[in-house]
C-alpha cells in the first residue's frame, strides 16, 4: 500500500469544500487514515515549500497557504499518488480534465483548492511534516 499527502488549501476550506472533497477521495477509493485542520504559520508553510524556496511564486504561495485554515490527510491505497494527482487535475485548472477536483473548483493557477504528494519519497516527507505516528490509523 502506498501513501500520500492531501491538503485542502485554504481557498477550498473557506469556500466550503472539504465534505465535496472528502466525499470524492471516498467514493474514489482513498482510505483517509490520518486527518486534521490546522493553520499554518509562516514559518511552517516555508518549511513545508523550502523545495521551491527559490522559485518565483515561493512568496505568494506561503502568503497564501496562510491566509487561512487547511485540511491535511493522509491516504492510502493502491497506487495512491498517481489516482490522486488525476483526481487533483493539473495545477493550472485551465488545463484539468473534466471530473478532476480542480476542474470543478479551482478559481486561479494558485487557488486550487487542494495539494497531493508528486512521489513517495515527497509523500513520506510531507506526511511526516504534519503527521507523527501515534495521528496514523493504519
């Protein structure tokens, strides 16, 4: 079984879409076994992004990623990353595949309401970034 890292970005939470969201990640076959709301500080949004610490948006992407409360899971399942990102749908909704999260709710390239884990060395880091063990129902 594989893992990876789910974020509902602040734009979905204030918005109102963590149960449209939860219920697809369900009725898709995620198995969420670790789930909380927490808001992020400055501090621990440039910990979880230092990888794009020197990319342009870095500053915009925290700033928003603070700007209000996330939902983060952990899911599992068979091949968990790859089915994900395709419910995701591309980073810029513009580009997502009908049916794809982003497609539905998405409103800018930014503000595309939820995050996924792109490998499992990076989903085992993320999950660890805001999981310990004990969180972790199976």
């Amino acid at each position: 079984m594989e893992r990876t890292l789910s974020i509902i970005k602040p734009d979905g939470v204030g918005r109102g879409l963590i149960g449209e969201v939860v219920k697809r990640l369900e009725e898709s076959g995620f198995k969420i076994i670790a789930m909380k709301m927490i808001h992020l500080t400055q501090a621990r949004a440039e910990g979880f992004y230092a990888v794009h610490k020197e990319r342009p948006f870095f500053n915009s992407l925290t700033s928003f990623m603070t700007s209000g409360p996330v939902v983060v899971m952990a899911l599992e399942g068979e091949n968990v990353i790859e089915k994900y990102r395709t419910l995701m749908g591309a980073t810029n909704f513009k580009d997502a595949a009908e049916g794809t999260i982003r497609k539905a709710f998405a409103t800018d390239i930014e503000k595309n309401v939820v995050h996924g884990s792109d490998s499992p060395e990076t989903a085992a880091f993320e999950i660890g970034y805001f999981f310990n063990s004990f969180e972790i129902i199976g």
